[in-house]
C-alpha cells in the first residue's frame, strides 16, 4: 500500500529556489511506494500548522534548514508520523548529524529506503529542539545573523567578528542531574546533535540517542583564542580546548544573572533566567 508523504517546503531558506522541486520528486521519488503532495510555507510558524493540520499523514518531510525542521518535528515527536529532511538551510546540522546527502536529489532518493532512525527530543521551558539550544554569546549571534542580509557561515562569522570584541561573559549557576556547578561563561551550549551545522562540532561525541544532552560551557577566551577555538570545531577537537568543558546530563537547570536571549536551534527568544532542560529519548522518528 502506498504511504502518504507530505512535502512542507520553506520558498526562502539557504537563499535557494525551491520552484523545481515537485519535478525533481517526480524523477526521484519512487511512484509505487508514496503519493507525494505538497505545502509551501507563508511565514514562520506556517510549518508546524500544516504539520499540525496534516495527522493523518504517513510521512512529512521538512525541505528547508533547521528551522524548519524544528518547526515540524516540534508537531511530529511523540506521535505516530514519521517525518522526512530535504537539507534546504544554510548549515544543515541536523542533516548532517543524521548523515543524509546534501544533494536534493540523493536527500530524496534515501526516502525510498523508509529506513526509520529514532532521535531523541531536547526541551527548554517547554520549546523542543532537536539540534542545539544555547544561551549566552550564540544565543546573542542568533539574534544578530537572523538580522544579517548574508546567511550561511560567512554570514555567521561576520556576525560573530563583528559583535565579541563587546559581548560580556555571564556568570551561571547550573544544576546537572542534580549536581551543582558554579561558572564564568561565554555561552553555554546544550547539544543533542554534535555541530551546528556547516561541520563547525561544538560536541564531537554528543549523540542523537543516547538519552543524554551534552552541556558544552565555553569560558571565557583571550580574542586572538577565537580562529583556533574555531578551528578545533571544524577538526572535531573542541572538546581537548582547555576553554571547553563538556558534561552529559538529563535533567539541567542553568541560573543565569536575568532574563535573557536563547536559541533553539538557532532561533533566537528571549527567556527568564532560569532555564529548565531535559531529554526525551528517542521521540521522533525520521526517515535516514
């Protein structure tokens, strides 16, 4: 029997044309397995509506970049749909994480394995996220590159060259599984995923189903530090900086000093101080 498949497609992430992409699911997709439909999105938030306004779907697919996703996995965790990723962002760190093709073509090819991985759900004050969420100096650059006429990673890096020399560390009081830590920091990161996309690991070993989030705490860092600390992140050696410490937990509470910028995954909010995190393991199913 065929599978409903649900394609919801941003028109506007990673800056590409999204016009061709019903014909290059007619010459990819295969025809005997899926009856293909298709939704583009108007605004933000329009994603989880139709995921939302789609139940009976078998299959919805996210064709945009993290925010997208997140927007659909957000409405499809803990149900019984399946959902799908066309990697259309601009760093694509969920997809890469999964390891699926960065090719339009081959992203949709892999859909005709229905192969289903199983991934955990992070939560911070009750806003999913399935990559990364932070506070501090990312959360501050989300806000920023959101505002930036170039996106992808030299958007970001003009973004974060522009902005650090004047960004002030926060002081934070973090209570991990129940263990309490007292810190200085530049940002905090909470990885489910390792990297937040383009390759840049924050989190080398942080898994997507381990049942465990990776609390990355960035110290503060003399500025000529920043080129090798984002090297070590392109070379998956972030972890071995003597400014990074990593520390797996499940349940976390961070204190910060008030209330404050944070992102999920790499939407920028403004939050109170206290920032409530846990996992939910393997949540959501995604075709890889």
């Amino acid at each position: 029997m065929k599978k409903s498949i649900l394609f919801v497609i941003n028109p506007i992430s990673g800056g590409k044309s999204k016009i061709n992409f019903p014909a290059l699911v007619n010459q990819h997709l295969d025809n005997r397995k899926f009856i293909p439909s298709y939704i583009y999105t108007k605004n933000v938030g329009h994603a989880s509506t139709i995921a939302t306004e789609n139940t009976m779907m078998d299959i919805i697919v996210a064709v945009g970049g993290d925010g997208t996703i997140n927007e659909v996995a957000s409405v499809l965790e803990s149900s019984h749909q399946c959902m799908g990723i066309i990697p259309y962002g601009s760093g694509n760190g969920l997809a890469r994480s999964i390891g699926l093709p960065l090719s339009i073509a081959k992203a949709i090819s892999r859909l005709n394995h229905l192969r289903v991985f199983q991934m955990d759900t992070g939560v911070l004050n009750n806003r999913k996220f399935f990559n990364i969420a932070g506070t501090g100096f990312d959360a501050h650059i989300s806000q920023k590159f959101a505002q930036h006429p170039g996106r992808g990673l030299n958007g970001y890096i003009q973004s974060a060259f522009r902005e650090i020399s004047t960004y002030h560390p926060q002081n934070y009081t973090l209570y991990i599984d129940g263990i309490k830590y007292q810190r200085n920091a530049f940002m905090i990161s909470i990885a489910n995923s390792s990297q937040y996309g383009n390759n840049a690991h924050i989190s080398p070993f942080a898994s997507l189903e381990d049942g465990l989030l990776d609390i990355c705490i960035i110290r503060p860092f003399p500025l000529y530090m920043l080129p090798f600390i984002g090297l070590r992140m392109f070379n998956r050696t972030a972890h071995c900086s003597k400014f990074v410490e990593i520390i797996k937990g499940r349940n976390i509470i961070i204190n910060r000093e008030k209330a404050d910028l944070v992102h999920v995954d790499g939407e920028p909010l403004l939050m109170n101080a206290e920032l409530e995190i846990f996992i939910k393991p393997l949540s959501l199913k995604v075709l890889s």
